[in-house]
C-alpha cells in the first residue's frame, strides 16, 4: 500500500506541534516499512522553509529532510 503523507503530519512531527504523537506513529510505521510513505517534490522546498527559519534546525534541516527520504518515496 502506498500513502501521500501531508506536509502537515511531516511539520507536525519535525516541529513537535499538538498531536505530533500521531504523526510519530504514522512516520514510525513508515520507516518499518507497514507501507509505502510518499511526499511530493514540493513538499521538500516548503519543509526547507520551514525548517531553516526554526532555531532548533538551524544547521542540520538538511540533514533532517535527507533522512526523510530514507524512509519515503
């Protein structure tokens, strides 16, 4: 099975915001490979944003989006 992830479960979980615990679960079943997680090209510019402008990335969103896409298509 394959599944589009929104961009918001991904800023969710990067982010910690509310309900991240659910995006932990669908992101954890994804990297155990329970199915196939698929983001869209776009969806890599705008977590870039996202990520660069928030203090906690500063330095390693590159590494944190490269990881990713490790376990999504």
């Amino acid at each position: 099975m394959k599944a589009l992830l929104d961009i918001n479960v991904l800023l969710d979980f990067l982010l910690a915001r509310k309900g991240f615990e659910n995006a932990a679960l669908i992101l954890d079943k994804a990297r155990q490979r329970n199915f196939t997680a698929c983001v869209s090209a776009h969806e890599i510019t705008t977590l870039s944003c996202f990520l660069e402008k928030d203090s906690r990335f500063r330095g390693t969103y590159r590494g944190t989006i490269a990881s990713l896409f490790t376990m999504t298509e």
